[in-house]
C-alpha cells in the first residue's frame, strides 16, 4: 500500500479560498434515485472525474442516521459498458483502519481487552523482539499510531514484506509481524505520532486472539453486523478473484492494480486490518453513523467510549499544523466543531470518509488512482466539503429502506 496522502487531504479543511469547480461540467452517467436538493454534490463527483481521468466512482451522503444520497457515476471500468451502481463495490483502503479500532473498542467495553495491554501479551507471539521497547506498545499506541514504527524512516514493512511468503502460502500480516519482530523501533513507544500501516496490522492479530475468531469474523459480529453493514468483504489481490459487483481498478503511471500469486507487488490478503476492506459507499456512511456519538442510530460503542477515541493524544501529527491522529480517524478542529475524517489510497483506487459535526456523513469512492493522487485527495476534500456547507437545509427522506 502506498503511503497515504493524508497531510495533502487535511489542508481542504480549512475552507478558505476553496477552488470553485465548473458549475457546467458535462454530467456523467449516474444511477441512484434522484434527490434535486443535492444535485450540488453530483456536479462535484463529475468535476472530480473529469479532471483526474476516473471511470467510475460512487457517493453516499447521510445525516442524523439518514441516507439522503447514493450515487454510483461513470463506469466499473474504462470499456464503458457497465455503469456504477450506487451499492457497488471497491477497494476503500485505509477507510479499513476506522473499522477496525470501532471492533477494538467494542471488545474493550465488553472487557475482553484494555487499551493499557500491551499488544505482544495479547497476540502472545513466541520470542523476545529485537528491540526491548517492543515490549512497551500498547494497544492504545497502535491505534493513534504511537507505536514506535515511522515510515518516512524505516520504509512501510506493509510493502517491504507483504509479498513475502514460502512455499503454497498466500501472504499474510503474520509473516510482517515475524519480520519486524527482529528489527528496531524507530522512536519510543507513545512519545508522537508517525503514520504506520504496521501498528494495525498488530491490532488484526490482537482482534483474533481475544475474539476467538478470524480477524473478519470478528470485525462483522462486533461492527459490520450489528449495523447491517452487510456488503463488506476483505479483498483479494487478483483481477480473477473480484466479487460480484465490485468495480475493476485501473494504475496510472505504471502501477498494476492487480498482483499474481507468485510474483506479487502488493498482497491484499496481508492487508486486512490494515486497508484490505471491500464495500460500498452506503455501507460506509451506515457504519460511520453508528460510531459518530451521535443518538440517530444509536450508537455502537459507549458514550465515554466514544469520547475517549476521539479524546486529543497530545500530539499533532504535523509541527504548525492543529490536525491530530486519534483511535481510527484523523481529527480537523474547528470553531463550527471538529471533522473527523480518513483518506485511503491504493493503486487502482481513492476513498475517502468524513463526517461533520453539524451531522453530515459522506463516503466517496474512485476506481482509479493518478500519479498526483494527493492533488487529488485535496479536490475531493475541497469541493465536497464546500457543498456540504453550502448546504442551509437538508431532506428528510431515508434511503437506508431502499438499500
């Protein structure tokens, strides 16, 4: 997985000077019911296509627990002759990691795990690591990414090592895990944040252990389930593999958006707490709306539960800028209450949720990646989230009984 443009995606949250897209944009194909009120964001997804070349994508908006849009747009692939549903399919990840801390919490308010365990007593891996602070990561560490791994100085061993695997075996988070059991930590555990894909990895294994059950199992009786997030599926690396109705995904500048087991450059099933999630927009705003601390749903998780993963860690994660990194989502304060949001990115796709504290919930997903994505995460962010505040009244239908 590519490292995340997630510095790039905080900048639009400024809404300052927000780039105005073309209000004459030609329209694309686009399916769903019609909802006249919110045309707006339609015409921002077609500006999003057009400029960055993307066949298909797909929108869902929701507020007070609500669907008011589900849109799909352009095509499942550039042939052009199947169109994008509202409820397709694609790859969303690191809108994965969001899914994975709500099934950590939800097994900490059952009580079969505190955020103080440290992570190699839960997932109980045989060895001493080669760095003894190894010893010191806790679960709460791995969630706000405190963990001690920085990949701006070590290299993402999500990439590095996901594709290693011996004999018949598919890749698998376990073999990163042995790997980076005998190198160093890059920074005392809970000193400050550096973005890494690893910590959530351990966060998958440390879900197996105490669940009983596989990491996905375990994700959609404690989440996905109880939410009725039912499209959700962990993905798998090769074109041939694609489920029914999820898009094609399609590399620019020489990314393959598929592998071959054997001779692969990036393993999704490796991936799995991680990014390697599958699903429709409409289920992302549905799981969204019920860990928002919000009472329409009701929510999933306990009211000081809530608070706490949203609570400040006492770091930002860039000096000069207010953005802070909390259990699952990256947190945008400002004086009209905080955005929490997460951008994904993989080759072949961008996905990208938000959720606004006045209410509104979006989850905007693309089956093609450019080499510029993180100008691109920026457009997204900009354009839909100057809609959502030109927004002064919303409408009262439910979707969530047509999908």
């Amino acid at each position: 997985m590519a490292k995340l443009a997630w510095g790039a995606f905080g900048t639009f949250l400024l809404i300052t000077a927000c780039q105005t897209i073309d209000q004459d944009v030609p329209p694309l194909p686009t399916s769903g019911p019609e909802v006249a009120a919110l045309r707006d964001f339609d015409r921002v997804m077609w500006s999003i296509m057009h400029k960055w070349e993307i066949p298909g994508a797909a929108l869902a908006l929701a507020k007070d627990g609500r669907l008011l849009l589900a849109h799909g747009y352009g095509y499942v692939d550039r042939q052009g002759e199947t169109p994008v549903r509202p409820d397709s399919l694609f790859r969303i990840a690191s809108l994965s990691k969001p899914i994975t801390a709500a099934t950590v919490l939800r097994l900490v308010d059952e009580g079969k795990l505190s955020l103080e365990d440290p992570v190699l007593e839960v997932i109980a891996e045989p060895g001493l690591p080669a760095d003894p602070r190894f010893a010191e990561v806790t679960i709460q560490h791995l969630l706000i990414h405190a963990g001690g791994w920085d990949e701006d100085v070590s290299g993402d061993p999500m990439i590095k090592r996901a594709a290693v695997f011996h004999g018949s075996n598919l890749p698998s988070c376990a073999n990163v895990i042995r790997f980076q059991f005998k190198q160093p930590l890059d920074f005392t555990p809970g000193t400050r944040f550096a973005y890494a894909n690893f910590g959530y990895c351990l966060l998958g294994r440390a879900i197996e252990r105490v669940s009983g059950m596989s990491y996905e199992d375990a994700v959609r009786t404690y989440v996905l389930g109880p939410v009725g997030a039912t499209t959700m599926r962990l993905g798998k690396t090769t074109f041939e593999h694609r489920m029914d109705g999820e898009v094609a995904y399609h590399g620019t500048g020489g990314e393959n958006p598929y592998g071959s087991y054997g001779k692969v450059t990036f393993a999704m099933e490796a991936m799995d707490a991680v990014g390697g999630w599958v699903g429709s927009a409409i289920d992302l705003v549905r799981f969204a709306s019920a860990v928002d601390g919000r009472p329409d749903p009701p929510d999933l998780l306990r009211e000081e539960t809530v608070e706490r993963m949203i609570s400040y860690p006492g770091f930002t994660q860039r000096e000069g800028k207010p953005d802070y990194y909390v259990m699952g989502w990256h947190i945008h304060p400002m004086k009209s209450g905080d955005i929490w949001y997460h951008p994904g990115s993989w080759p072949g796709s961008v996905a990208v949720i938000a959720r606004y504290e006045h209410g509104p919930i979006f989850a905007a997903l693309f089956n093609a990646r450019p080499p510029e994505y993180d100008k691109m995460m920026d457009d997204i962010g900009e354009w839909l989230s100057d809609a959502v505040f030109r927004m002064r009244s919303w409408p009262e239908h439910n979707l969530f009984a047509v999908f």
